[in-house]
C-alpha cells in the first residue's frame, strides 16, 4: 500500500524541511522526502499549491465521552480532529465519570480505536472525581495509555495536594497540565473584568485569578522538579511569567487557544453565549502578549480547548450558559489569518505549534515526517478562503464564536497512518 | 424626530434626539394623569406583557398603570408563578408568549442580556425593565425627565452618583444618558463596589465622567446628588464591614449634602434604605424628589410604550 503525495510544499520543522516535493508513504509510514519520486503503484494525491505537514497535534480537547454524548463523542470529535488537520488529540479527563482511574483510560482507548479516526491520547485526573483532595491513580492510568494528568476546569486549589500531585507526577514521568485558575478569586464571573465587564454589568474574572495559579504552579515547579505545562495560558501577565521562568531553566510549557489570539473581550457585547469560555476572552493588550508568546517561543504550542456544548444550552442566558467553545475545525483556519496574514508570524512556525511543538511536551509520537514515522499527514490550502458555518462542522456541537468568519487557510486532506481519514468536499470560494 | 426602534434595549444604544423625544413625549403624557379620568385611548386593542424574573413593586406597577392609562391591555407574569420555575428555558418561554401575540413585553431579569437575546427570539417591542446590573433604562429615563423638570435642563450640570455602583444598574444606565445630554456625573462609593475601568463607560459623550476618591469630593458642588441602594447581602460577601460603618462613611446625611450646590436635589431609584444609604431627615426634606421620581415613571412608560407600538397601526 503506497501513497504518493505530489508536488506539495513539505513543511517539517521537526527536520527543518521547507520544500516542494514528494512525499512517498509505504506501509502506513514515511518512506522517504524528494523530487519525482517513484510512484509505481501508488495512489497519486496530487498535492500542487498546497502545503504538506505533519498531522497536527492538540493537546487540549473535549470529547465529553463518556457521560455526556449528546455534546460529543470520542467518534464525532475524532471526525472534527481530522477535518481540522488533527491526526492526534489529547482527551481531558473532566467526563462522566471522570477519567481518574484506569478503567476509564482504557474506555476511552478502545471507544477511539472503535472509531478507527485520529489518535487520541487520555490525559487523566490529577485528584479522584478532580476533587482537589486525594491523588487519582496516575501510574495505573499512565500504564493504561494516560500521557498527561491535569484537573482541568477544577483546578487543584489546595497548594499542598497540588505539590504531592507533582512530586507523584515526577515519579512516574508524568507532565502535570494546569489550568491555572484561582476559584475564590474568579468566583461569580463569567467574563474578562475589564472595561467589557463592567459596561455589560457581567460579573468579572480578573488577571489575576489566572497569574496567581500560573505563579503557584512555577514556584511548585521548581520546587518539585515536575515538568508543568500551562494551559490555555491568556494573559500578558502569565506569558511574562513564563517568559522568564524558561529563562531561568525551569521546564515549564505553555499552550495559546485559537480564540484568544483572535478575539478579545470586545465580542462579548452582543451577549452571544459563544463568546463565553474559561479562561475568558482578555483585553486587546493580552492578546497582544499572546501573539508575541507565540512569535518568541514563549508558547509552544496551540491547542484549541475544544469544549462542546449543545445548542439548547448555549440559549441560556450569558451568565448561565456553560463555559467553552468549539475549536478543532477553525484551528488553522483562525491561525493562519490571525497569526500569519495579521501578525506576519511565519507559516513555519504555526506548523511548529501545531506538530512538533505540542508532540514534544507531552513526548508523544508523531509531529514529524521523518523516515520511518507514522505517516500522519495534513495538506492543507494556505490561501483557501472559506466562510465558518457551524451547521457544516463534524463536530456534534455548533457553539463557534467564530461563526460567519471569512478565514484562509483550509484543510484539504488528512492522512493517519498512510490512510486518507478526511478529504475535502467543498472548494472554497478563492 | 421620529423614533424607530422595535426595542428599547438601553441607554447606551440610544442618541441624543432619542433620548429628548421620549422626555418631551413623557411631557405631553403626564398631564394624563392629573385628569380625573386618567385614560387615553392612544393602545388600545395593544396588549404588554409585563414579565418579572425579580421582585419588583415599584416599576411593575409603574409599567401596568401606565399601559392602562393609555387604553392597552397589561399582563402581568412573575417568575414565582410562571413555568420558569418549572424549568423552562428562555427561548420556550419567549416562543410561548410569542405565540400569544403581544405588541410588548417588558422584562426583568437577573441576568444581563436577556433582553437583547429575547428580542432577537420574538417580534414583539422588548423593554428592559432592568436586567442583572447592566442597564435599567426606563429608570435613568424618568430620573432625566425629573432633573430637566426641576432644572430646566441637564447640559452642565454637576450629578454624584453614590453607593454600590458595581452591582447597580441604575447607576450604569443614567451615566450613559446624563454624559449623553452633556452633565459632568461623579461617582463615589467604597472602592469593592467600584467595578475596575467604569471611567471608560462612556464614549463621545458631551459630558464627563469622575470617579472620586472620595464621597464629599463628588458631592461637593453638586446640582444633583442620587443615592444608590445597598443591600445587606453585600456585607456577607465582604465588601464592607457594616451597615453602621456604611452608614457612616457613604450615607447622606443632612450635614455632606451641605456640600452640595444650595440648590441641589436629592434623587433615589428606590426602595430606600432609611438610616443607612440615606438619613430620613434628607428623604422628608423639600430637596427631595424621591417621590417625583415615581410619578414621572408613569409618564416617562407611556411615551416609551407610545412610541414602541403606538406609532404604527393607530
């Protein structure tokens, strides 16, 4: 079984490669990189204007299975993943029940592999139920296939049960993700506290809240010897922070969201409930730092905290409604008009932190066309233009903020493992 | 100037020649209420729901009577007694009385925005009757129709605005509209209740806005001065020690309003707390336009309702 992926602009930055030519995959794997290369027998993509990387990679994302499949499956947010370009997903263990025990790592493998889409990694709870008082069963679940363990959305808010779970974590060569929020100090809000909150008299969550966790989690860090990997890090203050504790050595990480590089707290005003997530949507300011994080490699990687939630319930009113927004299907689409065409931040490097970047923090295979790899493929258009309408996505949910948006930058085909799980239907418009 | 709005969401959307229209509209309406027989045929056959997702006295009531001084039909719908309590989410709601046909629906709400998303789910005319700590727009309304019919005019004058500004959207709603006509508005309370950047609430407004360090600071010098509520429950959640020590520091008395402008009216939203955010020695004296505030909302409703639905069709 052979693939021949013609003429395309192969970007690896895992090998440095930026070239056009083909890409030849034999048995599921890379066989080699080069010009005209033989096709005899191979199933021709002809992949000419378009940009051949790695399959992307995101660390961050909700299947909301088990528990709540009426928002998403592992099935349906693995079709999302490849239609967005993502060959491989990390799972967040806030289900039902929570991923905390190796029982449910395994469900959550075997309901993937079933599915036979993308490759999806468990991250497992950091406490039992994500509690914040007692472990959760981290060797188990990283015996179980488990790459990560956070508590994300209920943060570990006990300092001590935090600094125990990293010193377990280290033990057992676990990356401990935190999404770093201080719940007495973000009590109530909803949105960024800022000039927005208080014009639209919604309760807010300062900076803070947020850089009091991201400075906890640091001081930890060093203090513990754990790698710590930030999540959906949002504000100028954190990205400091991290700044210069990479300066002093400390192996710490950061992920950015696709919505916070693209929107600010300004989309808040019409009381659309997609606007509404946690971390919340920041200043103009923040948003800033945000991309600079990304330009000087403050930030390694973009994931896109992708949180479905059905329909009915983003109707709530803006203060009731869940937290959370799709993201798999706009990923590069947000990235590559945001970042490139906005913020002339190169191609290259939003490849970065979509592959290697995010393969290396959480040490998982993949983000690499080098010889002999999986082939885990995306080509993708960088100049296709195409309008967001939600009713088109894979994904089981529809709550995009970024519905109506002309974006260029749009997934063509992706491949795992040498076979086409996703081609596109549509043309776009340009 | 003809009013065109489907809604009236709040203050902030709203322009200056809106604003003048509904006051000298209300003008024109208060005398209505001074005939023996309060009524004009102006809606009828117009039905206004009045849906109340909090308790409200004063301006549910304010809003019913003046429907039914101008010949509409009022329901009035609060949330104890309707399926909200059994669970039913806003857009079935909003589709239920839909279906029921009204020509408005004012509405309450804990929550801030429910107006705007009730207003893109029915075609009904949406008023706010005050939503979460957003806007409360009929409010700030008749507080500018009670000021301009004591001073004449609103242009230029000094306004503090005192008390828990954060969770108060009576405050937010009158400094979008008191800057809007060109007053200079200053607020003061303790700095908990002081949400951050409210100096940035306004935007190309004629008048301006103060945030002072100070309750005599912003009172000082003051044409009018409007004592917000505080409620009890704020001391729970640690914005202040007491309700004695409130008192102290940022009620109204006899003595701070001696700050102010000789001439200075004393407005409130209601309902007053007596002895605490305000002293009854200020509410009973002759500066006091509390109860003027209350009659002129009855106007003020009838020329929004009016010039909601009254417009076409009549």
């Amino acid at each position: 079984m052979k693939v021949l992926i013609s003429g395309g602009r192969i970007i690896d930055p895992s090998q440095q490669i930026d070239q056009v030519s083909d890409l030849l995959i034999e048995n599921g794997c890379v066989k080699s990189i080069g010009d005209a290369l033989d096709g005899d027998g191979a199933e021709i993509f002809d992949a000419n204007g378009l940009i051949v990387a790695p399959g992307f990679i995101d660390l961050h994302v909700h299947l909301r299975e088990p528990g709540e499949e009426y928002k998403e499956t592992i099935a349906s947010g693995s079709a999302a993943a490849v239609a967005g370009g993502f060959t491989s997903i990390c799972a967040m263990p806030n289900t039902s029940p929570v991923n905390d025990n190796a029982s449910v790592t395994r469900f959550i493998i075997d309901k993937a592999r079933e599915a036979g889409i993308a490759r999806v990694y468990p991250v497992g709870a950091i406490t039992r139920e994500s509690k914040g008082e007692e472990l959760a069963e981290m060797a188990e679940m990283k015996e179980a296939g488990a790459v990560a363990v956070s508590d994300d959305g209920r943060p570990v808010m006990n300092a001590q049960v935090m600094r125990h779970a990293m010193e377990y974590a280290r033990d057992h060569g676990l990356v401990v993700v935190d999404h770093c929020q201080d719940l007495d100090l973000s009590a109530g809000g909803v949105v960024n506290e800022g000039r927005i909150s208080t014009l639209l008299g919604l309760k807010g969550m300062c900076g803070a809240a947020e850089e009091s966790h991201v400075s906890r989690d640091l001081m930890l860090a060093e203090l513990t010897g754990v790698r710590v990997h930030i999540a959906h890090i949002s504000t100028a203050g954190s990205v400091e922070m991290v700044r210069r504790a990479k300066r002093q050595g400390l192996a710490v990480s950061c992920e950015v969201t696709p919505h916070h590089l693209a929107l600010t707290d300004a989309a808040v005003a019409g009381f659309d409930t997609n606007t509404k997530m946690s971390p919340p949507l920041r200043s103009e300011e923040d948003r800033s730092a945000l991309i600079e994080g990304v330009r000087d490699g403050t930030i390694d990687a973009i994931a896109t905290d992708h949180a479905p939630h059905h329909l009915d319930e983003k109707m709530f009113e803006y203060d009731r409604a869940p937290f959370g927004v799709v993201g798999l299907e706009t990923a590069l689409g947000v990235a590559v008009t945001v970042l490139q065409h906005s913020s002339g931040i190169p191609i290259t490097r939003i490849i970065e932190l979509l592959t290697i970047g995010p393969a290396r923090l959480f040490s998982l295979p993949g983000g690499t066309l080098a010889k002999g790899a999986s082939a885990d493929v995306t080509v993708f258009d960088p100049d296709g233009e195409w309008t967001v309408d939600p009713k088109r996505f894979k994904s089981k949910s529809r709550n995009s903020p970024f519905a109506g948006w002309q974006l260029r930058g749009s997934i063509v085909a992706t491949f795992v493992g040498g076979r086409e799980v996703y081609r596109r239907t549509i043309t776009p418009s340009a | 100037m003809p009013f065109t709005r489907k809604d009236l969401l709040g203050i902030r959307e709203l322009s200056v020649e809106e604003i003048t229209t509904i006051l000298d509209t209300a003008g024109s309406f208060k005398e209505v209420s001074a005939r023996a027989i309060k009524k004009v045929p102006a809606l009828r056959g117009k039905t206004v729901i009045n849906l109340f997702f909090e308790a409200s006295t004063r301006t549910r009531t304010s809003f019913e009577i003046a429907a039914k001084r101008l010949s509409a039909d009022a329901v009035n719908i609060s949330a104890s007694t309707s399926s909200v309590t059994k669970g039913e989410s806003l857009i079935d709601t909003a589709q239920n009385l839909q279906a029921m046909a009204p020509d408005a629906i004012v509405i309450r709400h804990p929550s801030p925005g429910v107006p705007h998303q009730l207003s893109k789910m029915v075609n009904a005319s949406i008023i706010n009757g005050g939503d979460g700590a957003h806007e409360h727009p009929t409010q700030a309304l008749l507080d500018a129709f009670t000021i301009r019919e004591h001073k004449g005019r609103i242009n230029g004058l000094q306004v503090a605005i005192v008390g828990d500004i954060m969770h108060s959207r009576v405050a937010r709603s009158n400094v979008h509209l008191l800057t809007k006509l060109g007053a200079h508005v200053r607020i003061a309370g303790p700095r908990t209740l002081l949400p951050v950047g409210y100096e940035g609430l306004i935007e190309n407004s004629e008048g301006s806005l103060t945030v002072c360090e100070h309750i005599d600071g912003a009172i000082a010098g003051s044409d009018v001065v409007m004592m917000l509520r505080i409620q009890r429950e704020r001391m729970t959640d640690a914005f202040f020690p007491s309700l004695k020590e409130y008192s102290i520091q940022y009620g109204l008395t006899l003595r701070r309003l001696a700050l102010a402008a000789g001439d200075c009216i004393v407005m409130h939203p209601g309902p007053i707390n007596r002895g605490i955010e305000i002293s009854s020695e200020v509410v009973d004296s002759a500066r006091s336009l509390i109860l003027d505030q209350v009659t002129n909302g009855v106007a003020v409703r009838m020329a929004i309702l009016f010039l909601l639905i009254g417009a076409e069709g009549s």
